[in-house]
C-alpha cells in the first residue's frame, strides 16, 4: 500500500520513538495507569478526570492517550447528555449521527482528552440485556452504518475512537465468564460484519470484550484479535481491553492485545514473561508501533477548532443536537386518532406515574454522563400547558390517579424502566479492581428479569382507562416491552427510549403536533417472550446461532407486534415507481415517496435483499439500505439507495471465503418493512 507522505512522517517518527524508548517505557504504553487512585479520589465518579490509558513516554515527550467514556455523551464534566444509543438508532439518521459525533468529539477535546469509548455496536440479540440501551439494534447492517457515522464525527476533531465490545457481547450480568459458541456462518454474518463495517470506515482502535467466544476470553483471543481483525480485514489500529477482568494471562499480548486497561495487573507480568520466552520481544514492538501509529496520524493534524474551550460543553449549539435527537427517535407505535392532542381542546392533562418526574436518561454505569440540567417529562409539560393545567398521580395511589385522571381531557401515562431494572451490571469495589467483601457495594442494572412492565404500571395504566379519557402511554427503557397485558385499553403508544437532556421538551411538541414521530424501531417487539432466542442471564455457556430479531420471525411465521421498522406518523406516504438495476460491483435502486396527508414529516425508505437461497439458507430478507427523507405535504422525492454486491455474500465454512449466490435477487423498497414493493434483480 503507498502511504502519503504524511502517514510517511509518522511512521518515521513512530521508529524514532520505539529506537529510543526503553523495554520497560514500551511495557508501560502497553497499559493505563493511575485509575484506581483517580476513582477512589473522585468518590466513585467515572471517568470524571481525564484517564491515562495508554501510550505516551514521558521521558521523550510522546504524549499518552487519555480516555473518556460514553455512548450517550461525554462522562467527563457537565456534557451534553444526548439521546441513549438505542433512541438514536431508532433515528435511522446517520448524517445527525455523526454530527453527534463531531459534538461529542468537541466535548472530549474540551474535557482535555483524546481517547473515546463511546461507539457501542454490540448486536441486540435479546431485550433483556441489561445494556441494550448501549447500541442501536438489532440489525447488523444498521449497527455498522450507524456506528461508523459516530465514530467518523468524533475522529474529526482528532480523537481516536474506540469500537466495543469485541466480539458477542449481548449479555451483561454472565458477561465476566460466559462462553459463547458460535459457528463460522452466524460469527461472520451475523455478529462480525458491523464491526467490519466500522473499522473499514475508518476507527482507530477496538475494545475487546469479557466473554469468552468458542472457549477462550475474547482479550486473549487469536482467532478474533489477530486472525480475523488483522489477518482477514486488514486493521491497522490498536486494541484494548475492557476494564478490569478483561486480561488473564500475559499471552493475551501475543494473540494482539495491545493495551490492558485500567492498570497494569496482568501485563505487570510482561516483562518476565518476554524473559522466560512465553511472549516474543516483538510482540512489544508490534503493540507499541500499532498504538503511537494510531494516536500520532489524528494528533498530528491540524485541529479544525483554533482551540478546545470549556464554554463548548453542553453549548446552545450541543443542546439543540441533542433535541433534535429526542425528536426524531421517539417511535410512535400506536394511534387511534387521539394523537395529536388539541391544544384548545385540552385545558386539563393528567400526567400519571413515578417516572414522569425522574430525571431518568438511562443506565448509571460507564455511559452515564452528568448533563448541567435535565428536563423531565413533566417539566416540560408544564412548561407547555402551564403548571395549573397539570394533574399528577402515579402508582403508588391508584385511587389518586383515577380521580386526576377523570378531572383531565386527556391522560398521559410514563411508565418503563431506570437504572436499577436495566443497565452495566456492577459489582464489588471497582477501585479496588475486584469483588471486595471488605468493601461491598449494592448491584445495580444488569439484565432484564421481566419483559413487560411492572404490575404496580399496570395497575396504573388500567386506573387511567377506566376514567374514558383519552390515554396515551409513553414508555422509558433501552429496547423491547410486551404491551400485551395493556394494550387495548389505551389509545395512543409512544416508546421514547432514555432521551436524553432534552426529552421533556421534545414530548409535548410531538403530543400537541408540533411535530410529527418519525422514528423507527431498531428492534422487534414480540407478543410472546418465547419467541426471541433463549436467554438465561446467569448461564455459564450459550450457543447463539444465525438466527434473532426480524430473520427468526420471518424464517419462523411469526407475527410481532410491531415489527422491525415499524413507527407511525401524522401523516401518510405513498411509493411508487420502484426500481432497481445491477451497475458493475453495485445495485442501483430508487422510489418515489410522496406525503399523501396535511402535514410536513420525515419518512424513512428501507432497502431489503432476498436471495436465491440455494446455496446455502439465507433470511427471507436482510437489511443493506435506509435513508431519511423530509417531505412537505403533497411533494414527492425520488430516493436513491446503492447496495455493493460484496455485502450480498455468504460465508462459506468449508472453504473459508465469501461466496456470492447467482440467480434472481429480491430488492425491497419501502417505508413499511411489512408492505415492501419488490424488483427482481438477476446477479
């Protein structure tokens, strides 16, 4: 590969460094340091000081690598809190994704860091994951666009982004010692491409997972960190481990593990193991040059901000993002016609359940981020109708709440989950690095028990119906909840996932139609719990195979409740003239959407391929396009979507290479993922 002569410089002066840094100065960019002493310092706060976490020789002035975390924004300061990942997802928007990014990006460099874990692509194979919120789906090639759009942003300013978990990470209370058995064809379709995806976008460095894939932990992984990551997709970047627990053995080097983080417990062992011949010094070398590399071809670029102030975090300009956000992810699911609310027509509204008033933007492990202010669903509605015009009750009185409820026009319901339900299941004293029974802290998150909602929310949804005022229910959490018990006693469904700093001004300007939903799910919603894969959140060992989300329901007849890329608007579209072409290594396709209602809207166009199938099982359908559309009431556009054919092969597990299937593929367009229009392409 010829390198420009900028990527030349660095890597000459990459050789510099490493010709004159010491073993032990190599060892030690191979690990972060001081983490413990900074948590403990900051009362258990994470990452609320920059963190060393790797690189750097400070007798040569190689500055080190210094992390901050957060899906959902920065965990330093008082960030911009965003949308949670999953609530992004639903966006399908990868242009606001990656302005996002570059916010976040700008926010990072404020807080005095160059280092972040925020791109999670993590597949969503069960609801119950406790860190579902963290990613955007359950669709792979969605995971990798989005993920990618993300990590790009924040890479503009600069900051080496870091993608996680990898690899098979979907689980989070067994996550420490689980093992996942996979096959060739369900590792390389299913749970690796997006990975693929970003890294071949262009992200610098890779988190390794926890859990152990086919018997051996994914830090000390060969077949995943060198084989694969290395060997078949060419990555060029560096690898790091997750904290604590993620190491276990200094081989974990050799098989390309170039960074323990967030200290040096395992890898304190390196040197003599270079010394007994169990580690080859090159490995050390190797590590090092993959690290500085990285770091030193963004911070040698000239910075696109003059400087990286403070008075940038959580700017005006990060808080309309971040509204913007909230906007187009809430996912309408169901409506009938009581959506919008009148605003003359609606002097009194009841606003019922514990969760209304919470500040609530998702789980209180590493994403959490620690916004200036946060506005609540509540709050905001107040802020719209007026606090004399808000009724309050909850759960806790359901006498109470019916009597609010039969006093308003309407009745809004806010029920779902926090923290302490769904999200990074901690345990153990984290600044001692380990369990502690010395020192023990409560467990909180973790995975899912239950799929529905609470009995007490229930009740509460059912006292609301009973008063035969209009009823919409909001509902909070990171990924799928059965409505079956409830349903069909409200008359409007909004799944606002965590949204973020902003939520509570978002809500009321959807309610009253201000603005039309837009969003998406990025996930399936079941009607049963048995028809997702299984799931036990303390199992020892689980097999996850090639089927989950919207292929498991399509290959097995099942009907969801609402399907993968379902949500409703205020409006309605039409699509017509659909068409799709073979043009060299690509599929050419477009559709004419038109808004058929009143009012001005997004939509979202999917692009679905069938295949031939006989070479080998495929799903009925597969996710390789999606694109964001605004329209005005009557207009109509003409989207255009491209597909490359090396995204339409399958993995071969005799051979070991992709194959594409010959014969009549199946193009699917359309904004409802159940009512497509389908062209025949032959490849």
């Amino acid at each position: 590969m010829r390198r420009t002569s900028a990527a030349a410089a660095v890597d000459a002066r990459v050789e510099a460094i490493l010709a004159a840094a010491t073993l032990d100065e190599k060892i030690a960019m191979m690990s972060g340091r001081g983490f413990f002493a900074q948590f403990r310092a900051s009362q258990g706060r994470w990452c609320a000081e920059p963190y060393r976490a790797g690189g750097g020789v400070d007798r040569l002035g190689v500055p080190a690598l210094y992390f901050t975390d957060g899906p959902r924004g920065v965990s330093g300061g008082n960030s911009t809190c965003f949308p949670s990942s999953m609530a992004r997802g639903a966006t399908f928007d990868a242009d606001l994704e990656r302005r996002i990014g570059e916010a976040m990006g700008v926010e990072i460099r404020a807080h005095g860091c160059n280092f972040s874990g925020a791109v999670c692509i993590n597949l969503l194979r069960h609801p119950a994951w406790g860190r579902a919120q963290e990613t955007y789906g359950e669709d792979p090639w969605h995971l990798g666009v989005m993920g990618a759009s993300l990590g790009l942003g924040i890479q503009a300013h600069n900051v080496v982004a870091s993608v996680k978990h990898f690899a098979l990470n979907s689980m989070e209370n067994a996550r420490f010692h689980i093992d996942v058995s996979v096959d060739e064809r369900a590792l390389h379709e299913v749970y690796l491409p997006h990975f693929k995806h970003v890294i071949d976008a262009g992200v610098g460095s890779v988190m390794s997972a926890y859990n152990r894939v086919n018997g051996e932990y994914c830090g000390q992984n060969r077949a995943l960190l060198t084989d694969i990551l290395r060997g078949e997709w060419g990555f060029e970047g560096f690898v790091h481990s997750d904290w604590i627990k993620g190491v276990h053995d200094p081989y974990a080097a050799a098989a390309g593990l170039d960074v323990e983080n967030p200290e040096p417990i395992v890898y304190a062992k390196l040197a003599a193991a270079i010394e007994d011949g169990s580690v080859a010094p090159e490995v050390v070398d190797q590590a090092c040059q993959r690290i500085l590399r990285t770091q030193l071809r963004l911070t040698d670029r000239q910075d696109p901000l003059p400087a990286y102030t403070p008075d940038l975090v959580a700017s005006e300009t990060h808080r309309a993002l971040a509204l913007e956000a909230a906007l187009k992810s809430m996912v309408l699911l169901e409506n009938d016609g009581a959506l919008p609310l009148a605003r003359q027509r609606t002097g009194k509204l009841a606003v019922l359940g514990r969760l209304a008033a919470l500040e609530n933007t998702g789980d209180n492990g590493s994403s959490r981020v620690h916004p200036p202010y946060v506005v609540t669903f509540l709050q905001g509605l107040q802020a719209e109708l007026g606090e004399d015009a808000i009724l309050r009750g909850d759960e806790a009185d359901l006498v109470e709440a019916r009597r609010q409820a039969l006093a308003a026009d309407a009745v809004v319901v806010v029920a779902g989950y926090t923290a302490e339900e769904e999200g990074e299941f901690v345990e153990g004293d984290v600044s001692l690095g380990m369990a502690s029974p010395d020192e023990p802290v409560s467990p909180h998150g973790g995975d899912r028990l239950e799929l529905g909602l609470p009995a007490d929310q229930i009740a509460l949804i059912r006292a609301a119906s009973e008063s035969g005022r209009p009823v919409i229910v909001v509902l909070v959490g990171g990924a799928a909840i059965l409505v079956e018990s409830w349903r069909d006693r409200v008359n409007a469904i909004i799944h606002a996932f965590y949204p973020g700093m902003e939520g509570g001004r978002a809500l009321p300007r959807l309610l009253f139609g201000q603005v039309s939903p837009c969003g998406r799910l990025p996930f399936t919603v079941a009607r049963r719990a048995e028809d997702y894969p299984f799931f036990d959140r303390d199992a020892k060992a689980i097999t996850y195979d090639y089927w989950h989300g919207y292929t498991k329901f399509d290959r097995e007849g099942l009907e969801p409740r609402y399907g993968f890329g379902h949500g409703l608007a205020y409006t309605r579209f039409g699509y017509r003239a659909a068409a799709a072409r073979r043009q060299g290594d690509r599929i050419e396709a477009t559709l004419a959407v038109t808004n058929l209602g009143a009012m001005a809207a997004d939509d979202t166009v999917f692009l679905f391929i069938g295949f031939p199938g006989r070479a080998a099982e495929r799903p009925i359908k597969l996710l390789r396009g999606f694109e964001r559309v605004w329209l005005e009431p009557g207009q109509t556009k003409i989207v255009r979507l491209s597909v490359e054919l090396a995204t339409l092969t399958w993995r071969d597990p005799t051979t070991h290479d992709w194959k594409l299937e010959s014969g009549p593929h199946r193009v699917m367009l359309g904004g409802d993922p159940a009512d497509l229009l389908e062209v025949i392409v032959d490849l």
